[in-house]
C-alpha cells in the first residue's frame, strides 16, 4: 500500500467511525474522482451503516439530470465552477434517499468533486489542471472549496478525495 493509500484509508476509517457513531449518512457526487471517493469510502468494514450511495456523473450533462444542477449554469460556466460543486453536493442527497419511518429521507451530508483532473485544461471552460471545486452539503448549509493541486492525473484526484474525507471529517467535528 503507497502512501497516499494509507492516507486516504485513515481518513477513511476516522470518518466511517464517526459518521456511524454520530449516526449519520453520507452521499457522494463525483466527477474528476471517477468514483474514487465513494470507492475508498466503501473499502471500510461497516461503511453500509453510514454510506447511503456515490453518482458518478463524469458526463456535464448528467450532473444536470442526475443531480438537478442547473443548467444554465453549467453552460455559461462549464462543470468546473463552484455553484457547480454546491449544487452536487445538495442533489446527491437527494438523489441517494434512503427509506426513513415515514417517507424517503435524504442523506445527512453530500460530497461533491468536480475539476480538472489534467493533464490538459478543460476544453468547456478553460480552466487549469489541478482547479478542483468540492461543495459539501448538509441541514446547517452548503459550501464549496477551491483547491489548486499539482501532479498528475492520478495525484490530483487522489489529493481531491483526500481533501474531500478531511472536508467531511471537520464539518462533523
């Protein structure tokens, strides 16, 4: 196991044991981690108690119709834009409901990336390699996060699911 590996499995860990204790459940939008987050998430023994689901909606389109961001939005700016990972984070709540007493109830936090992974810029909106949005969503509000990594593909998208688990491991805390 790399490194980075035993980095994101720790973080892992910490908040599988958390959002369990806490009781609450997660749900992850992904777009540049290609599943990646929700994979190193569901790795953890015990994470069907708090991981409700993953999108993987790589495709522009889909994060509109998979996850209700708008779409105006996402022509005027392309996938690679804050509002973009806000609305993720709050439609894969939604999108990954669990049966509740009396009606479907939402996930308790959403997880979104969204970004340029590399090693070309975004042909839609132009943006760098290594600009990574990821918006988190839960009852107290939603939020987005820029980040500017470096590296390569891989690099980059590991640093994103690493900065996403820390990015949810202290909205829980």
């Amino acid at each position: 196991m790399t490194e980075v590996e035993r980095s994101r499995t720790s973080l892992a860990e910490q908040l599988i044991a958390l959002a369990a204790d806490r009781g609450v459940r997660i749900a992850a939008a992904e777009s540049l981690t290609g599943g990646l987050l929700t994979d190193t998430l569901v790795s953890i023994p015990g994470a069907s108690r708090v991981v409700s689901g993953g999108v993987v909606a790589y495709d522009t389109y889909l994060k509109h119709s998979l996850l209700g961001v708008d779409f105006a939005l996402l022509r005027e700016h392309g996938p690679v834009h804050g509002e973009v990972a806000r609305q993720m984070a709050a439609g894969v709540r939604f999108a990954c409901s669990v049966p509740g007493q009396d009606d479907l109830e939402p996930a308790d936090i959403g997880i979104a990336t969204t970004g340029v992974a590399g090693p070309d810029a975004d042909p839609q909106s132009g943006q760098a390699a290594g600009t990574v949005w990821l918006g988190v969503s839960d009852s107290n509000g939603t939020e987005a996060v820029l980040l500017s990594l470096t590296g390569d593909r891989s690099a980059i998208r590991n640093q994103t699911v690493i900065a996403a688990l820390e990015l949810v491991l202290g909205r829980l805390k």
